[in-house]
C-alpha cells in the first residue's frame, strides 16, 4: 500500500493556514451570550416542567394548615424564582434568516437547588420565536457547523 504524503509548505501552506483561521473565525462569531428576553421566557417555560414535577411531588405531601408549606410551594412553582445566570447561544456557520435551529447553554437555578449546567436545542422562528427541541450537548455546542 502506497503511503500518501502532504506537502503543506510555501503557498500551500499558508492557505491551508489561512483557511484554517478563516473557520475559526467564523466559528467564533456564530457562539457568544446573549440577553434575548424572548429566549430567556423560553427557557424558564421548559425549566417549569421540570419544577411541576417538583411542586406535584411536595404537594402530596403538603398540609393545607401549614402557611410555610404552602409559601414554600408557591415560591418553587413562580417562573420568576428560576434563577438564569448566563445563557449562551451557537447558532449554525451558515444560519441566514428565521428557522435556525441552535444550541443554547445555559447555568441555571431552580428555587432551593444548586446552580446547574444544561444544553438545549430551540428553534428560531419569525412565528412563534423560540420553541424547545430537546437536549443537546457541550460537543453539539462547538461543533455546530451545519
């Protein structure tokens, strides 16, 4: 079997490297955070469901005679309450237009919980803004080309 060698020196080279830096340049510009409050709203929505398992399981447990339970419960299930710390977007190299579709990062926390960590994929559209698609991961975040 042959073995095959590249020669990346000269010319070559140095496009090689410059459409190396290219990428990385685009790349870096499609991630960075942002402050969109009809992204923020999107993802407290989806954190909701998450706290509604919490409040349903409280709530068996709960005795109507007790104000602090009952305050307790409230306050875990108030939108408000969810803490969203930095939220970070990396949207596609060759995203134009509405119907991106993104990884979004986020650190977050629920009432009464830990500051946590989570990827998600949203949709971008001109109709409806952000919708939830599922989850994503830290490797989808950076690697988000296509």
């Amino acid at each position: 079997m042959a073995e095959m060698q590249f020669d990346l020196s000269g010319r070559k080279g140095l496009a090689a490297l410059t459409a190396v830096v290219i990428l990385v340049a685009l790349r870096a510009a499609t991630l960075g955070a942002t402050d969109d409050p009809a992204l923020h709203a999107a993802i407290r929505a989806h954190l909701l469901n998450d706290v509604g398992a919490n409040v349903a399981a409280t709530l068996e447990n709960l005795d109507p005679a007790d104000p602090a339970g009952v305050a307790q419960v409230l306050e875990a299930a108030d939108a408000g309450a969810i803490a969203l710390h930095e939220v970070r977007v990396s949207k596609p190299l060759l995203a134009v237009g509405s119907g991106t579709e993104a990884i979004v990062h986020c650190d977050y926390s629920l009432p009464g919980a830990p500051r946590q960590s989570a990827w998600w994929r949203f949709r971008d559209q001109a109709i409806g803004g952000w919708r939830y698609l599922g989850r994503s991961s830290a490797f989808s975040y950076y690697l988000n080309f296509l």
